[in-house]
C-alpha cells in the first residue's frame, strides 16, 4: 500500500551561506531536527526521476504549467533498505505526495527496463508507473542528489529545509553504484535553497525567524540537473 497525504504549501528560495547560517542561528532555538537529522547530523538524499522522450515534466515545469507530476525513485544515505517510489503533484504554490516502498530487487529490475511484475501488483502507485511507463513512456531520466538540514514545528506542521551541495549524473547506471560519479548542479558550490512546507498556516513565532529579505524563486532541483542532458 502507498501513502499519501494532503496538499500543502510549498515556498522555495535561494539563499546565500551567511543567510543559512543567520536562519540556522535563530531556528534553532524554536524549532526541531526532523527524525533524519540524527544527532544534528546533515543526510544525503539521492533519487532518479522519470520522464518521457520529449521531457514532458521538464518541459511543464518549463512553461509553468499549473498543476503538473513527476515520479521519482528516492533513498537516504546510500542505504537501500529504504527504498520509496514518489509521486509529487505541483499545483501553483501547493504539493501532494504519493509514496510506496520498493525493495532493492524491485528498484533494479525497474532501472534496467524489466517491468512486467508491476503489471498487477497490489500497490496502487507501482501499477500506475507501470501504465505510464507503458502509455507515456516514462524512463529513468537522471540522478539527483543533495545533503539536506530539515527543521519541524508543530503547530501547523510546519518543515523547513537547507539544500545542499546539489550534483547530477545523467547515468542512471550509477544510480546504483556504492561510488556514483555526479557533477556540481549549481552555478556556485555555496549555492542553497531554502524550502518552507506547512498545511494551513505558519505560526508567527516561526513567521518571525523568516522574516527577511528572502528571494522566493521557481527553483526545480530536477530541473537544474536537466541543464547537462
């Protein structure tokens, strides 16, 4: 079975080293590390996206177009035992996320093109990739990777993340290797981006802490990493 849960609102910006370190000085004091953040620690996340042959996610996120999906193949830390299928629906400013687990097995087989058992599986979200993989032709398109510093509040269910160190391969090949080889994404090695998600509001003591001249952008992680292939 997958999971899913509502729409929720979703705020990207770029920001510099001395701004995160400035929004990390006052966060912390207010807010907690997500369950990732073992011990304060920073993690890796790295996933392979989807798309067809004429880029259609890329090219919608392109136009701005206002209610558009991507699946993408995610795990942490370079540990397979977590192993998540997503699919993230963009409409304007809100976000939707459907997942499922794969196993290591299951991640392989979809990575070399052998997909005939999510045919008839019983989680919803594999079957659905299944058709589109079919219908639209979706393929492992490219890796993208990046260390992430998460925050949550309570009240409002609010997350705040710092995105890091942003690299690409367009190899889906190494997707699965223990040393994959991926290239800086970002124009500068200290660019971060600065993502704000809540349900139905902010409270004003975490409204206060971000309270600065943000630069809000329509920045696409999978989209950066479409600048080389």
């Amino acid at each position: 079975m997958g999971s899913a849960g509502k729409y929720r609102h979703e705020f990207k910006y770029n920001i510099s080293m001395g701004e995160y370190l400035e929004l990390k000085h006052r966060l912390m004091p207010v807010m907690k590390y997500d369950i990732h953040n073992v011990d304060g620690k920073i993690y890796k996340i790295r996933s392979i996206y989807f798309d067809n042959y004429s880029d259609k996610a890329l090219r919608e996120k392109v136009n701005g177009v206002q209610k558009r999906e991507k699946f993408r193949i995610r795990y942490y830390d370079d540990n397979f035992d977590c192993i998540k299928l997503e699919k993230k629906i963009k409409h304007n400013n809100l976000t939707l996320k459907v997942n499922t687990r794969i196993n290591y097995e299951e991640l392989q087989n979809i990575l070399s093109g052998n997909i005939e058992f999510m045919k008839d599986d019983s989680r919803e979200l594999v079957k659905e990739l299944y058709c589109k993989m079919k219908s639209q032709r979706l393929v492992p398109k490219v890796t993208v990777s990046y260390d992430r510093e998460a925050y949550i509040y309570k009240a409002g269910n609010v997350r705040v993340t710092f995105d890091s160190n942003i690299r690409t391969s367009l190899f889906k090949s190494n997707f699965l290797d223990d040393n994959v080889y991926d290239i800086p994404a970002t124009d500068l090695p200290t660019d971060m981006i600065l993502e704000v998600k809540y349900d139905e509001f902010v409270p004003d003591i975490v409204l206060d802490i971000l309270a600065c001249n943000l630069r809000q952008t329509a920045f696409s992680k999978y989209g950066i990493c479409r600048r080389f292939g």
